[in-house]
C-alpha cells in the first residue's frame, strides 16, 4: 500500500471533540491513537455503485460518548503483544499496518483503553482496530490517509464502520469492502440524539451477523433513501434526516428485528422526534431531535417513555456529547 499524505483541505474543519481520555504519557509510549466511536447508523442497506454493481453500504452516526485510545511502543525485533490479550483484531491491525510501513519483522506492546460497551453495535471493535492502526502509524510518524487505514481495518475485522473519515463530510461506505461509494457533500445536520439498548444492555456478536439479502423491491427503495439523504445533507436539515433514518430502520426491522419498536416508533411520533435511527447491526437505537425551541421538553417526555419500557438511556449531539446517564 502506498502511503499517501493528503492534500490540505480548505475546507473549514469541525471543532474538535472532546477528549476521552488523560493526556497521554508519551515518555513511555512511542505511538498514540483515539477514535471517537459511533451509534449505529443513519442508513444502511444496498447501493448501486459506480460501475452498475449492487454493494452493501452504510453511513456512519457518528457519537462522541464512547471511544478507544490505544498506545503502542515498537520494538525491533520480539513479539508483538496486545493488552487487554483478548483485543485479538486489534493487534491484527497492528501486524499489518508495521508490514505496510516495511516494518516486517517487527514487533512491540499495545495497550489499549476503551469506554465502548461491547456489541451493542457502537463500534467496540472497530475503535480498537482504528485506534491502534493510528498508534502504530504515529509511532513512526507515518501520515497515512483514511482511505489506507479503511483497507487495513477491514482486512483486521471483516467489516468496518466509516469512523475513520472523520465527521466534517458523511460517506456512504462498503463495510465489507472497505472504499467510499459516494462522498455526501457535508456534514450530517445537527441532531440531539435520545440513545437507549432495546435489549436492556444486552448485545449480540455483530460481526458474526451474515449479510442480510435484501429484496428486489427494498434494492429499489433505497435509491430514493441516499437522494433523500444527499438533500438533507446539502440543506442541513433534520427533519429529512430523521426521514431517512427511519426509512432505514423500518426495513431492517424486517431482517433483524428490534425489542419494542412498535412501541418506540409510536412513542417517537408523539414526542415529535424527527425520526428513529438503528445500529442495524447491534441492539442500541435513538430517536433523533431538531435542536431548538421545546426540544428539552420534548426529549423528556420520550425519555420518560422510553424508561416506562425499562431501557437505559443517554444523550447526546452529533457535534458534541454530554455525559451518558442511565435511566434507574
């Protein structure tokens, strides 16, 4: 792989986030990595790409509540060795990015700390594979562009989410192949999210989940959804976001059902969300809100509905999180 540093952007960028971890002890550890995680996705389903063929794809929602750091210190020769031992992919992506960057041969520790719950479908795995590929990279002061680092994660885990594009332009992106099938033009519009597990914490194996086989007719059906998208993101506007989320939602339901969403569907009309989003591979769903004037009011009459069903709940924007808070 040829390792490319991008050109600068002019684009304005977006505030940073905020840190989830200390600052780092760079005395001991040469590489550092940190990735944000997510909350399930806006859409996902199949695609036409560019050269007429039907690919699997997703768009990312992307949340600053969760995220891993992994820190890596090289060594020449040796082992290479992973903390916690059980972060198994996390240290593939390790041996393949030293191989990208001619380091065959080498070894050294990994140490990686996370906050992600593990599969609820917030990209547990992924953040570890993402947050170490930085690691290893930076520990040799490699700039490597998110398309190279797409490649090695999915050559890691099977299938990756688009986490490691950032948030300042949404991507359409074939999980399971690892490229941009359509960059969107923008951010996603500004949205409050009310997050909850429909499975009351539990998970379920994400990468173990077969690919769903769509139908004809919902091949169809999602061309209008990625149009709908493209205008709201062009627009900035939640009210056609929460549209396609939901549009999104209401056909995986049909794959890969979800505990209460009849309910929660019905909850979110009342309330006045804009829509309901899934992790469409995990159990985590959200109802998403237009920021402004009666949004607090509304976002505690769907969290007290939510919590009558039993399920935990947190908030947080898709520009910045405040702190997650579990419904008793």
């Amino acid at each position: 792989m040829d390792l490319l540093t991008p050109a600068k952007d002019p684009r304005p960028r977006a505030a940073p986030a905020p840190a989830l971890f200390p600052p780092a002890v760079r005395e001991r550890w040469a590489g550092h990595g940190e990735v944000h995680a997510h909350h399930g996705e806006i859409v996902q389903g199949v695609f036409h790409s560019a050269d007429g063929t039907i690919e699997h794809g997703l768009v990312t929602l992307p949340c600053t509540l969760y995220g891993s750091r992994a820190r890596f210190r090289p060594l020449r020769a040796g082992p290479l060795t992973v903390e916690p031992g059980d972060r198994t992919r996390a240290r593939t992506a390790a041996r393949l990015t030293l191989d990208a960057l001619g380091r065959t041969g080498w070894g050294g520790s990994i140490r990686i700390e996370s906050t992600v719950p593990l599969r609820w479908g917030c990209g547990s795995s992924t953040t570890d594979v993402l947050a170490t590929i930085r690691a290893v990279a930076d520990a040799f002061d490699a700039t490597v562009e998110p398309a190279w680092i797409a490649r090695l994660a999915v050559a890691s885990e099977t299938a990756s989410d688009s986490l490691m594009f950032g948030q300042e332009r949404a991507v359409l992106f074939a999980q399971r192949r690892g490229s941009v099938l359509a960059d969107l033009g923008g951010p996603l519009p500004r949205v409050h999210v009310l997050g909850f597990n429909t499975e009351n914490n539990r998970g379920v194996e994400t990468l173990a989940l077969p690919t769903i086989p769509y139908s004809d007719w919902e091949v169809e059906a999602f061309q209008p959804i990625l149009g709908l998208l493209r205008r709201a993101i062009e627009q900035q506007d939640p009210v056609l976001l929460g549209r396609v989320a939901t549009a999104s939602a209401e056909i995986n339901q049909r794959h890969r059902p979800k505990r209460h969403m009849p309910q929660l569907m019905r909850l979110a009309r009342e309330v006045g969300a804009v829509g309901v989003q899934v992790a469409h591979s995990g159990t985590v769903a959200g109802f998403l809100f237009a920021p402004g004037r009666g949004m607090a009011e509304r976002v505690a009459r769907a969290r007290a509905g939510v919590t009558r069903l039993g399920l935990p709940c947190w908030e947080f924007t898709t520009d910045r999180a405040a702190p997650p808070e579990a419904t008793p």
